[in-house]
C-alpha cells in the first residue's frame, strides 16, 4: 500500500460480492447496488488523489455459494481489494438479520486495520448497516464519515403500509425499527451524504426527523462501464473487435430468446430487474396481455433475476415469479413472452440491451417507485430507448438525457401507449437511442463521479493533513482509537478508595501518566453512572482519561469526547430483560428501588441489606422467572442487575480483545467486592492496602499482588511491580 493519496474504505456489509461475475439479481441483497459499489471501488481507485480503495464486506464460509467469499483479501485492481471480515454466523443470511453482529463487524474491522500500515481518511458507508460500520469506526478514529443510502427505511416502510402490510409484519421482516433509527443517526452524523438524484433528497432523506441537521448532501449520479456499455452500431462499425467471449453471449442469448418466441424477427420489449413485488413486473405483463396491438409489434423478454425452483425461494420472490407464469397463462402469451431462468450479468447483459437495440425495441423499467435506476443508464448507453416510471431517479436521468418517456407505471394503458410511440415512429427511436448514448457519456460517467466524489471527500480533510503526512512537520493529536491501537500497556483503576482518597498521592500517579503517556494508557472502572463518575473526577480534579467504565461495566466511554462503546452496548443486549427484572424483584418487599439516578439501560440497581439469605432470596426469584443475569452486591447495601455478560470484569476482557491488549500488558486495580471479577482475570492484578474484607479471599491467588500502600500509592506501587513503569 502506498503512504501518499487517500486511503478509502467503502463499506456494503451483506456479503454476496466479489471481482468476477458478481451474482446480481440472485435474492434482494444482490441488485444493482453490488455492481455499483464494485465499479465505485475500481473507478476511485484510478483517481490520481487515491493511494487505496478497500471494499469491506462480510466473509461468509458457506456450501451454497461460491468459496470466493471465504477469501479475507480479493484484488480488484493494483490499488481497490475486497476486504472480508467475518461476523455472525458462517453461512449466508438476508441482511436484516445482520443487526446482531454488526458490533462485531466493527470490532473485527479495527482489528484489521491494526495489521495495515496507516489508517483510512475516509470511511464510506453504503446502505444502513454499511453506514453503520462507517459511522461507528469514523468516530473511533476521528475521521470523516461519508454515507451512501441507495434506498431508505422510512421511504420502504411507506410504501410497504401503501401495500397493506402491517407494521409488526413490516419489522419482523425487515428489522425496521433498528434500520430507521440507525439512519436517524447517521443522517446526523454524515460529514457528506451522496445521492443519485434530487428525489432521494425530498422524498427520502427529507422523511427523517434529523434531516434539518444535514450538514452537507449532494448529487453525485453513479457512472458505468462505457467500455463494456457501449453503443449496438458498434457490432456493426466494427465487427473485428468483437471477441469471442462476446459472440459466445450473443449466440446463448439468442438460443435462450428464441425458445420462447413464435416469431423472433420482430422488436422486442426488455424486462431486467429483480422478482420483487415493487419492480412491478406483473404491470408490464398486464399492459403487453391486453393489447393485441402491441403483441402484434413486438415480442416480450423478462430477465427477473437468477431462479433455479421458485417454490424454495423467499415468499416476495416466489410469489412475483409464480404470478409472471400465472399472467403468462392468463393472457395466452406462449410465443410472445422470454423469461428465462438466468444470465449473466458480466457477460450477456451488455449484448442483451445491444441485441434489443439491434431489432428496434425499448427497454423498460415498470417499478412503482425507482430510487435511481442504473439499468436506465446502462441501456440507455447500448443506444436502447426507455420507457420507465415518472417516479424516482429516471426522472433526472431523462431530463438530462432526453432519451425515452415517464409514465404512470401502475397505469397499463399509459404503458403501453408509450412503448407503441416509440417502436412504431422510427424517428422518435431514433431520436431517443442517440440521445441516450450523448447523454450518459455526459452526466453518467464513473470519471466525473470520482472527480465529483474526491473533491467533496478533500474538503471535509483539514488542510494540514497531507502536507502533515508528506511533510512530517504537523503533529495531529491521535484520535482515541489511534492511541489504542498503537499503546503498548493500560491501566484500568477502580475511583472510589483506589485512585481516590489521598490527593498527595493522587497528584504523584497522574504525574507519572502524564509523563508516560505515549506507551501508557490508563481508564477508570467503576459502579458509578458516567454522570456520578465525572462529578468525582470533577472534584478530584482528574482529568478525562483513555478509557471510562461505568454503570457497574455496563458502559464504555472513550475520552476525551466520551464517544459511547456501540460494540459493547449490542454485545449486552442479548437476553437482556430489564421489565422481567423489574417485574419479579418488585414482588420482594426487601429490595428498593434507587433513584433515577442509578438507573441505567443495561443496569437496575436497587438497596439491600448486608444479609446472605436475602441476597439469596433474590438469586431464587430471578432463577424462578427464568432470568438469565449478572447479580452484584457491593458495600453491604448496593445490588446492581447486569445483562449476563456484562460486569467490570467482562467489560475488560471485551477492551482486551478489541483492542488486542495482551493480559501482561494489562494491570487492574481495586479495593473492593465489585473489582473481583476484574481482578480475578488474566491480567495482572492489583489491590490497594485500604481494600475491604471482600477482597481477603483473593490473597495468594496467582496475578494478584497486595500492595502494602493505601489509594493512588498503592497503584504506583503496583505498577513498578509489574514493570508498567
């Protein structure tokens, strides 16, 4: 990897991609958002400002598809590779179901990135989980975060309602709720939102409560392949250029048209696009079935997608299939209507809108709602007029190309007329197939996309960061997620009668991490709210440190920006109960609720005497409701509920595997019962000579050193017996 120029990492976390013969149209996460964020990776990479492009994706180790996707690393070219990373389960599943793992995903990401020789500046997500990813790693690394939405969650949910589809069933498929209140977050967070076109802007994004906060979004149309998307009459003008593997895909395409056909002279009307209810492909059918006229003109060829047997399919996808043959039936269209089962996008496509152009016929694109529409383009640059809904994307595109006509696609006569304009008139044909292929070489380019793109992406860099990094001169001060990365040792330090208590003391240790710092890191551990924990701090005049844990290990802050742990926060998440919780202690007249103050999301607190059989009494009623938790109760009177994988000590282990902090590397102190479980680790432990009799028990337990000084002298002196300082 090259030191000089922008290093980009591109986000789109659901799997299914890879250099050759991407699998567009296999389910609904493989459209034409995988070729664009293929193409988008190659084409930046070419920019003269860009050092390396990094497509990030998930790895998947599965039977069912190609053994490609297990590769970690897949070049695209000298300067863009695929990166995968493993998250969740190995096999392939729908990308609603990745929400789980996407904290994972980012973990295991900053790991790899730890191996690279520099950090990214940008990091770009595409759709919400990609974005997500973007998001969450650009706050830990201080660095710009650009978002790509292709289509939105409040815009789907709308027209799912308009389909009489429930709201519960709308989440229960589609993890809904997750999706749009992550996109709320990153509509705010976005240092630069890119869309295709302006009806992303006012008819999605505009749907969000944080779009007033959009700081920067522009318009910046996606490009193709004008090398492998050009124009039908250059077969003709050049036939010598052709190469075998493209006579080979015009020869199968022609076979797999004409099966179907009756009469294959005549012009044809293409269909390309997914089996999903909103592509509306039972409209164009309609429309072509009640018009003799048109079936008199021109032959019908649906490409919907890859199928090998529709029943096994997923229920959208089987039912807009089995509807297609259902239609085809109903009209009597045998030797009129091509659906064949598959084809290949790398190879075939390009020829398919050639041989379409080639015998006069249209494209169309009948979807109800298009968000862009790059099929639009990529015909459109074969030199094939379009037909396509007035709604979305190709609006724009046919305003700057002038290069087909917009109906009202859930209309069957206004389909219909449209294609009979074009394919009866010649000169209108004519017209509109120049028009395409001048159009789209014009607005359409990967080129100006890129330029567009790096342009935008250098103004959100501060002016001193190349020259810094050519240079040498500047120092930037390392955001928390470089400083962890590259820090050598960490102490992890409980406040309360540990690093607090003697403020002699507490002045020689923070003198001595100061003095440390650049192969010292340091952080608080404690049952305080992160509220209650800066008060302290606030008093004792500590300074933010690396690392705050808080609420008994159930957050994880990082200063000084106090930039909340995602990560960890979904790690808790699992099982966690907090109303079950509430419900079955709140029968027990022994326990008391604390104040507000002591409540937080993954934390419920209440007071208890210091008795063994009533914290007893307690661990039987949440074993009774089948409660599966963490129970801590600390000087003799605080009772903390934790999520079962949580806890200061878990909390530790999880920064540990993060950030890839060996347990030698590690000290952590404490003085009382709700530091055992942290001390009890791997790592190198240490108590303070003022530490309660829970800790008693700890003594001559290996990786544990009882310091004879009491509060901050004790942690000094824990740290020259384990050689930190």
């Amino acid at each position: 990897m090259k030191t000089k120029g922008l290093y980009i990492q591109l986000f789109s976390v659901h799997g299914l991609i890879r250099c050759n013969s991407p699998e567009l149209g296999r389910d609904a996460d493989t459209g034409g958002q995988t070729k664009y964020v293929i193409e988008l990776a190659k084409a930046l990479a070419e920019h003269p400002s860009v050092a390396q492009v990094d497509l990030v994706t998930r790895l998947i180790k599965d039977n069912r598809v190609s053994n490609i996707y297990a590769e970690e690393i897949e070049p695209l070219s000298d300067k863009a590779r695929i990166v995968r990373i493993q998250c969740g389960p190995k096999r392939y599943i729908r990308k609603e179901l990745l929400w789980p793992h996407m904290g994972e995903f980012v973990d295991k990401t900053i790991k790899f990135l730890k191996k690279q020789p520099r950090l990214p500046d940008i990091f770009h997500g595409h759709y919400a989980d990609g974005g997500y990813a973007a998001m969450t790693l650009a706050e830990t690394f201080a660095t710009p975060f650009v978002f790509t939405g292709h289509s939105l969650g409040r815009n789907k949910e709308v027209n799912l309602l308009a389909d009489g589809v429930s709201k519960k069933k709308i989440n229960e498929l589609y993890k809904m709720k997750t999706r749009i209140a992550v996109e709320e977050e990153i509509v705010e967070a976005a240092q630069l939102i890119i869309t295709s076109t302006n009806q992303e802007i006012k008819k999605q994004y505009g749907l969000y409560d944080n779009f007033s906060k959009v700081s920067n979004i522009k318009v910046i149309p996606p490009g193709i392949d004008l090398d492998v998307f050009y124009p039908f009459y250059n077969n003709e003008l050049a036939p010598e250029s052709i190469d075998e593997g493209t006579k080979q895909a015009r020869v199968a395409l022609r076979h797999e048209l004409h099966r179907f056909w009756s009469t294959s002279e005549k012009p044809f009307i293409l269909v390309l696009c997914r089996p999903d209810h909103r592509k509306n492909i039972s409209g164009v059918i309609t429309a072509y079935g009640q018009d003799k006229e048109l079936q008199a003109m021109a032959n019908l060829a649906i490409f919907a997608g890859i199928r090998k047997n529709i029943q096994k399919m997923e229920a959208n996808e089987c039912s807009v299939l089995t509807n297609m043959l259902l239609l085809m039936d109903q009209f009597d269209l045998y030797g009129k209507l091509a659906i064949p089962k598959k084809h290949d996008f790398s190879s075939e496509v390009p020829e398919l809108y050639r041989l379409c152009a080639e015998s006069r016929g249209v494209f169309i694109n009948p979807a109800l709602v298009e968000p862009f529409g790059i099929t639009l383009i990529e015909a459109s640059a074969c030199g094939l007029p379009i037909v396509s809904t007035n709604d979305g994307g190709p609006v724009d595109i046919v305003a700057n190309c002038k290069n087909g006509i917009l109906i009202n696609s859930s209309d069957p006569e206004e389909i219909s007329k449209a294609l009979k304009t074009i394919i009866v008139n010649s000169d209108t044909w004519k017209l509109f197939s120049e028009n395409g292929v001048n159009g789209v070489g014009k607005h359409y380019s990967w080129d100006a996309h890129c330029e567009k793109t790096v342009t935008e992406v250098l103004s959100l860099l501060p002016t001193q960061t190349l020259q810094a990094e050519e240079n040498n001169v500047l120092e930037k001060k390392p955001s928390y997620g470089q400083r962890l990365t590259k820090i050598k040792k960490i102490l992890i330090t409980d406040i309360d009668n540990t690093l607090a208590g003697n403020r002699k003391s507490l002045k020689i240790l923070l003198a001595l991490l100061e003095e440390n710092s650049k192969k010292l890191a340091w952080g608080v551990a404690t049952g305080r709210s992160l509220e209650l924990t800066l008060d302290i701090m606030a008093e004792q005049r500590i300074p933010i440190p690396d690392v705050l844990i808080c609420s008994v290990g159930t957050e994880i802050y990082y200063g000084p920006n106090l930039r909340i742990d995602r990560g960890w926060q979904q790690h808790l998440s699992k099982n966690w109960k907090p109303e079950q919780i509430r419900e079955a202690l709140g029968q027990l007249d022994f326990v008391k609720l604390q104040g507000p103050e002591g409540q937080r999301a993954y934390k419920i607190s209440y007071y208890l005497e210091d008795d063994q059989e009533l914290l007893a009494r307690v661990y039987q009623r949440l074993d009774e409701a089948k409660i599966h938790c963490q129970i801590i109760f600390s000087h003799g009177q605080f009772l903390d509920i934790l999520p079962y994988r949580a806890s200061k000590g878990m909390a530790i282990k999880y920064l540990q595997y993060k950030w890839e902090i060996s347990p030698q590397d590690l000290m952590v102190a404490g003085d009382s019962g709700n530091d055992e479980d942290m001390l009890r680790g791997r790592s190198c432990g240490l108590v303070v000579g003022n530490h309660s009799s829970e800790l008693e028990n700890l003594k001559g337990k290996p990786r544990i050193y009882f310091s004879p000084k009491k509060y901050a002298s004790g942690i000094i002196d824990g740290l020259k017996h384990y050689g930190f300082l």
